[in-house]
C-alpha cells in the first residue's frame, strides 16, 4: 500500500491491516481511552475526505482534534447524547486521516 493514499475507491478495510470482528467493527486506542468503529464508515470517511480540498480538510481536522482532545478530558460517560454522537464522528474524522497517511496502526488495539 502506498501512503498517502490519493484514492480509496477500491480500498478495503484489509488493505489497511485492520481486522473487524463478527460485527464489522474493531476497536482503537487513544490514551486510555478505546473506541469502536465501523469498518464501512471508516472507508467512506476516507472517501469523503479525499473529495475535500485540502485547506477545508486540514481545518476539519483541527477541529476534530480539539474535540477529541475536550472529550477525552471530560470523559465520554459524562457527555450527554448529542455530544457523544459528536465526539464519535470526529474520532471517525480524525482515524481517517490517520488512515490515509499510513499512520493508523500504532492506533489499533490488538
């Protein structure tokens, strides 16, 4: 595989070296913090991203991470719902880039 990945039309969640479980999801780690996420979803935010000029998508990026970065000091179990369904999308925002840029697996929890 090369990194960046400049098109993911034809990627496969196997072509990043991420096993799903029975469910088709798996899961990461960030801090001490572990996450779900779906197989499907990931590619499609992949997708999504590179239909994105990359100023918008850098800013995007930014934001997720300021986001995740809030929700892991407040904790999820302490997010009402609507933050939670926030927190979780841009978790998925951001693994994505990481995905792209070859950089996602340090991020797995095996």
């Amino acid at each position: 595989m090369d990194y960046p990945i400049k098109n993911a039309e034809e990627l496969t969640v196997a072509d990043l070296g991420i096993t799903l479980d029975t469910e088709g999801r798996f899961e990461l780690q960030i801090k001490d913090y572990t996450h779900r996420l779906n197989g499907d979803e990931l590619i499609e935010e992949m997708n999504d991203q590179l239909d994105v000029r990359g100023s918008v998508r850098n800013a995007l990026l930014r934001k997720a991470q300021k986001e995740i970065l809030s929700g892991l000091k407040r904790g999820r179990l302490r997010m009402d719902e609507e933050a939670r369904e926030n927190f979780d999308l841009n978790v998925l925002i951001w693994f994505a880039d990481k995905a792209l840029r070859g950089e996602h697996q340090s991020y797995l929890k095996t």
